[in-house]
C-alpha cells in the first residue's frame, strides 16, 4: 500500500520513488492559459509606455567604464547639447557643434555645405558652456565642467580629471591604437594624459615622432628626451639643451638614424649618429638642415652627400649645375633622392627650372639624358632599379611611358594608351585603349582596374599618390566625378581608388574636392623661423594637409621648405575650405582654351608669382580652362581675400600675396571691362598663397 504524504512525519526523509502525484490536466491547461494571458499582458504594456520607461532609464542609469560611473543626462536635463555630424561622401569630414555653434552652422550654410551631411549622435552636457572636440573616428574630447573622452559609439565616457582650461585636444595613436591625449598648455608647452596609466606629463616642448614611430621627441626642464607612448617611459637623449635649441629626428623607412642639432649660439646644424652614438657631422651652415634627406647609411643636407657614421662628403651635388649668383631664381636650388635598395637617383631641381622639374643623376652622379629635365611626378624607380618615365609629346601629353636602366639606357617603351596620367612609385595610372582607368605595373600588366572613364571625370595628379589612409597604404588616384549621384550633381565629389600594394587589393572610397580648390600656402623667411599658422574661421576649411589642428607649427627655411615636429617635409601647406561669397564677373578676362597658357603666364608674372608658383598654379588651373573650352576669369588678391577669409601668420611676413582665380564656363564670347592688376613686390620675410574657385 502506498502511503500518503499527510501520513509522513516531517522529519521522514522521502524518496521521489516512494511517491505518486495524480495528474490533473484541467489543471494544466488553466496554468497554459494564464501564462499566456501574463506575456500578452506584459507585451501590451510595453508597447503602450515604452517611451516613459526609455525616459525613466535615460535619467536615472548610469554606464560603467573602467571602474567609473557617470550619470547620462536626458534630453529634458540637459543644459547644452553636443551634435555629431559626418558626411557620407568624406569620412574625414566630421563637426562636433554645441547648441550654439549647431545654429550658427545652420544659418551660415557650413552644416549644409556637403550634400547628404546627417546627425550621427549627440552627448547631453551637464553645464551650458560645454564644448568638443573630434579625436578619432569613434572618440570626443569633451568638456562639460570636467574633462572625458567620450566615444560616441558605444556611449562610453571616461574621467579624464584634467583642467578643463585647455585650448585644444588631439589623439595619439600607434597601429590603429588610441593611447593618450595631447593638450596645449597656452603656450608652447604641451601636456600629454596617457590612457593606460591614467597619467599627465608636461613637456616644454614636444618634437613629435618619425615615420608613426611608438616613441615621441620631447624636451622638458632637465632636457632632451625620448618618450615611449606605450610604456610611458622616458630615454635620455646624449645632448644639452644649452647647447642645442631643438632636435629634430632623422630617419629611412622607419629606421631612426641620428639627430640634426641645431646650435643656438652660431645658428649651425650638427648631425648626431644613432650608430656611433656620436657626432659625425659639425658646422653646417643655417641653410643645411631644410635639405636633410636620408638614403640607407647617408643623408643629403645642404646639397652635399654625407656618410652617416664618418661625416665624409660623398659628392657635392652643386658641381652638377652652374649658379648664377646674380639670379636670385637659382637661389632655391635642392637636391631630392628617389629609390630602393636596387637604384638610387637624384634630382637637382633650381627655382630656374619650373615646378619640380630637375635634373637626374643616377648613384655614380652622372647627369641622365643630357641634361634633360623632369617632373619627379613623372618619375618612377622599379623594384629592380630601374627608371620610368612617363613620355610627353610637344602639347604636355602623355600616352606612353618607357623604362630606362640604370645608365639611362632605353630598356622597353609601353603601348600606346588613351592616356598616361602618372608614375607612382613602381607603378603607373593610365585610361587604356578601352577608356577604363587602370593601374598597371612596369611591364605594363593591370594590376587594378576601376573604373570606366567618362568626359565628366577630373584626374587630380597633385592629390594622387602613395600614401596611408584609414589603415591601407597604396597608391591612391584622387578623380573628381560631378555625376558620382544623381543628387550631388557639380559638388565636386569624386573617389579615391586605391590598390593597396602589401595586400594587393583595391577598391574605392568617396571623397570631397570641391570649394576653394587647393589654396597653398608657401613660406620665404629671411632665415630659419619657427611659424604658426590660424584660420580665423576654421569651421571654413573642408580638407587639410598635414592635419590641422587649431593651428599649423611648422619650421621654416629661406628657400620654402617646411617641416613640422616630426620632422616632415612639406613643400607648402595645403588646404580647401567652402565657397564663401559670389563673384559677379563684372570685370576680369575673357578667356579662351587656346590662348590660356599665354594668359596664364602674362597675368600670374604681373601678380608675382615667381616661375616654380606659376608653374604649379597653371599645372593645377590649365586643365580646367582648356576643358571649359571658353571662360570667364577674375583674380580676386590679397585685401579681397582677407575679407572673406583670414589667415593669421605669426610672425608676421613683411610681405603677403593672397590669389584665387574665379573660372566660370560660358558658352559664347563676353565682352567683360578688364580687371587691373598691380604687382606684388617681395621685402624681407614672404607669403605667398594661391587657389580658386570654378564656378
């Protein structure tokens, strides 16, 4: 007989064996009904007040990130408001507006300047003064009575606990990494907050890095150091302060060879060797070290060939071309190298000769092609040392490109093609025979093709080149399509197509070109001069290059050359920036596709524009006037250009020409009153910019 469970005593322990429990499938079936009617219930109520509970939680939840917690405002608390904006055709165009700065953007057109620009998240701020900056592609510096960084992707923000008096924030990153931050101090000075120990370090002065290197030049009050950004640590350099002013890291393919010192007390240059841990070169001249390039185990400064370890001149390469003392177009003559381990060559360019254009010696110094000189955009070097030109007929032209040895000896000459457009490194950009845009290697093999080339299509061979962007690096060929959309018709959108060589991959990422079309900006000081440069209205500027940020610091050399805190070079500073007024064409020139070269020459010489300036200017503007077939032409110079958009150089040039060429496309000859122009003279410390608008 089986026992019931009233029967049991309750300190009996049962077994599951020793009891059987009647099923009641009414029972079962009440229990289903109700468990149904509870979800329904529960779904139903959440539909009805899902935005109350959203509400609820938007103010009263907290995130946690790395041990913190911080309070997430809503939209009714919030004193202030920070938008992100980002436009889908340009992935490095991206606003960061406060509540006020948003209506400004607004009403002034700088929001809606870039067709297709949306709302891609938003931080609400705590204080009404609060404001931000971009850092990256995920992160915000953001000061909102305390300092964070916020990524506004997985809404993380952290206590940054710095002053929140700092000027300006930028990122520091090593392969795709963010590791810290970089603040000014008011000054020259600068604080670096490192994320992984959550540290600040104050530096005097910061030289920055080489070649995206982990480690950072920088000088505090005890001296000169090398400072690692990944382990925070900090290697004494083997010099004074008192006696060298600055140090600047010189480098080959990311290898770091010495320093160039230079001297306060006489305005020389010294060069310290990383090998000989010593230094080999002394006493040269204030002029030496703009021309620093590193070739393996020698460097070229001041136009002479110097061995790293010995200091011994190698070759003096003003033996090559005579100088006009007298000529003051001779007096920016540079020597350049371009190659591999398996052909090096220079190239010996003069202001005498326009733009780029030099002659080429191969490694024994030997003067190729009589003499004849190049563009060294139309030059490349193969993996085996070889030469590539790219040839042009008598009208600037180009439809092949040849292959020449070491000797300069004609080793092959390509097929014909629609056109060659230009030589990138070992390899060249060219429209072939089936109007499709195509890179192809040395031996004329494709190794990518892109696209179908159209009348509509600009190549923009001064943009185009090899070079790393958003973690691909490879040749890119910058076009501009005005028909890229339907609905952004003659926005100057285009693409950037890129083969990526290490991966050999290739593909395509939209891109903005439009605006003032690239203003440069070229620099003459009497001697060597630490610059810095600021836009009145930044918000203005579409793309820039190097990066700016709040500001341009760059050194800079009587001849033109420029280099930044990381010892880059740079041969002008270039920018575009949106439209900002209308040009009515009520005087200026009537100009047709025949005669803009002569007009070109004639108009930028009365300017004074010097012949390498007027070179690149026509090298940039010919195309477009020759494609518009009859144009209308107004300068608009320096006065003019300050009113709409200012630049402020500190210090101040004793001298600043400012042009934008206006171009607009008409389709019959105009009889249009002709624009005076005056012209410029140089004194002492100079400026020259030039860019334009086409209409």
């Amino acid at each position: 007989m089986k026992k019931k469970v009233s029967d049991l005593a309750p300190n009996v322990e049962l077994k599951s064996s020793e009891i059987t429990v009647k099923k009641d499938p009414k029972r079962k079936r009440l229990l289903i009904f109700l468990a149904i009617g509870l979800v329904a219930a529960i779904a139903l109520f959440g539909f009805l007040f899902m935005d109350r509970i959203i509400a609820i939680f938007d103010k009263y939840a907290v995130i946690e990130n790395k041990g913190t917690e911080e309070e997430i405002i809503s939209d009714a608390d919030a004193k202030n408001t920070l938008h992100f904006y980002k436009t889908p055709y340009d992935d490095t165009t991206f606003y960061v507006y406060n509540n006020e700065e948003l209506t400004e953007a607004q009403s002034d057109g700088t929001l809606n300047y870039h067709p297709g620009v949306e709302e891609i998240g938003k931080y609400n701020c705590k204080n009404s003064d609060c404001e931000g900056a971009y850092i990256n592609d995920s992160n915000i510096f953001v000061r909102d009575g305390d300092s964070y960084l916020y990524n506004y992707i997985t809404k993380a923000k952290e206590s940054l606990g710095l002053d929140a008096s700092y000027d300006w924030a930028s990122g520091v990153t090593y392969n795709d990494k963010l590791y810290g931050l970089f603040f000014n101090t008011n000054g020259d000075g600068a604080t670096y907050y490192s994320l992984g120990n959550k540290k600040s370090y104050n530096f005097t002065e910061v030289f920055n890095r080489y070649d995206n290197s982990d480690t950072y030049y920088i000088a505090n009050e005890e001296g000169y150091f090398a400072f690692n950004i990944i382990n925070n640590s900090f290697t004494e350099l083997p010099f004074s302060k008192a006696d060298y002013e600055d140090v600047n890291p010189v480098s080959y393919k990311g290898k770091l060879y010495g320093y160039i010192l230079h001297k306060s007390e006489d305005n020389s240059y010294d060069f310290y060797s990383i090998k000989d841990k010593k230094i080999t070169i002394t006493g040269l001249a204030e002029s030496g070290s703009p021309g620093v390039e590193t070739l393996q185990n020698n460097i070229i400064i001041d136009n002479k060939l110097y061995d790293f370890s010995t200091g011994e001149i190698l070759h003096d390469f003003s033996t090559n071309f005579e100088t006009d003392e007298t000529a003051e177009d001779y007096y920016g003559t540079s020597t350049s190298a371009l190659g591999n381990i398996k052909g090096i060559y220079y190239s010996i360019n003069t202001d005498a000769i326009d733009g780029y254009y030099g002659f080429l010696l191969n490694k024994d110094f030997n003067v190729l092609f009589n003499g004849k000189t190049y563009d060294t955009s139309d030059v490349g070097v193969t993996s085996n040392g070889n030469l590539i030109i790219r040839n042009e007929d008598e009208n600037s032209e180009s439809t092949t490109f040849s292959m020449y040895d070491k000797t300069g000896v004609l080793v092959s000459k390509s097929k014909t093609y629609k056109e060659v457009l230009g030589v990138y490194e070992n390899y060249i950009a060219v429209v072939d025979t089936d109007n499709y845009l195509k890179l192809v290697d040395s031996d004329g093999s494709v190794v990518a093709k892109f696209v179908k080339w159209t009348s509509k299509m600009y190549f923009h061979s001064m943009l185009s080149g090899y070079y790393e962007y958003k973690s691909i690096t490879g040749i890119y060929l910058v076009v501009q399509d005005n028909y890229v959309s339907s609905d952004y018709e003659d926005e100057g959108y285009g693409y950037e197509y890129y083969y990526d060589t290490e991966n050999k991959t290739s593909g395509k990422i939209a891109t903005y070109i439009g605006g003032y079309a690239k203003p440069v900006l070229y620099l003459y000081p009497t001697k060597k001069t630490n610059v810095t440069i600021t836009f009145a209205n930044p918000k203005m500027l579409t793309t820039t290059y190097p990066k700016y940020n709040n500001s341009w610091k760059v050194t800079a050399y009587p001849n033109g050359d420029l280099y930044d805190k990381n010892n880059n070079y740079y041969y002008a500073l270039y920018w575009e920036e949106l439209k900002n007024h209308e040009v009515d064409f009520k005087e200026g020139f009537y100009v047709t596709k025949e005669n803009a070269i002569s007009f070109l020459e004639e108009k930028l010489t009365i300017i004074g524009l010097n012949a390498k300036e007027r070179n690149e200017f026509i090298m940039y503007w010919l195309p477009i006037l020759e494609k518009n077939n009859k144009n209308l032409v107004y300068f608009e110079l320096t006065e003019e250009r300050d009113a709409y958009s200012k630049i402020i150089i500190n210090p101040k040039p004793d001298s600043l020409l400012r042009v934008a060429i206006h171009v607009k496309k008409v389709a019959k000859k105009v009889n249009i009153k002709e624009q005076e122009l005056s012209t410029f003279e140089r004194t002492g410390f100079t400026a020259i910019e030039w860019g334009g608008v086409e209409h």
